[in-house]
C-alpha cells in the first residue's frame, strides 16, 4: 500500500511540476530571430514561427499534465472507495446502524477524483 501511495504522489509532483514548466514557458515573451534576405511578411501572416511553435509546445505540455492530474486522482480515488467501500459494506451486514457513520468517508474518497478535476480545470485555464 505504501508503495502505491509514494508512485501516486510522485506521479501528481511530476505533474504539477510540468503544469508548472508549462506556465512558465507560456508566460515568457519570445525574441523573433533575426531573418536575412527574406522578403517582409504582412498581414496576418506577420506572426513569427518561434514563438507560434513555443505556444503549442507549452499547450501541449498543459494538456498532458491536465490529463495526468484526473487520471492519477480517479486511480487513487478508485482504489480508495474499493477499500473504504468493502469496509463499509463489511460492517453494515454486522450491524446495519453503521450505514450513516460508514457512508461518508466513502463520499471522502470520492472527492479525491473532484479535486483531481479542478487541478486539472486551472491548469487549462491558468
């Protein structure tokens, strides 16, 4: 159980940390490199190749940490309403007064899926 719980946040850090990377690069103005002997672009064709490329790296880099953020979330968050549940259900056949002492924690580990959600959600946005 513990090395599930280390590769999850390990894989949540790595992802935060490219979420991270990716802000940074996004917010980073871009120098257009020097041309010679090309002729003058106009219109709305003006904008420079390096910074439209640096755009799509640092979207495609936000997308994929978004997609990591929910994707690790809903595996921890599943994995935690199978144990919390089996527990649960263990205990209400024991003794049926339990339900409403049992039934919230499984709500808590339901919840880790929504928090994953709104990394994911600033991420993209952010």
């Amino acid at each position: 159980m513990n090395k599930k719980f280390v590769s999850v946040v390990a894989a949540l850090l790595l992802a935060g940390t490219a979420a991270l990377f990716a802000q940074e690069a996004a917010s980073e103005p871009v120098a257009p490199a020097p041309v010679e002997n090309v002729a003058p672009v106009t219109g709305n064709n003006a904008a420079p190749v390096a910074e439209t490329q640096k755009t799509a790296d640092s979207s495609v880099i936000k997308y994929i940490a978004a997609g990591l953020a929910v994707g690790i979330a809903c595996i921890a968050g599943g994995m935690a309403v199978g144990k919390i549940g089996a527990a649960a259900m263990g205990a209400m056949s024991e003794n049926a007064e339990l339900s409403g002492k049992a039934l919230p924690f499984v709500g808590l580990a339901e919840g880790i899926c929504l928090w994953g959600f709104l990394v994911a959600l600033l991420i993209i946005i952010l």
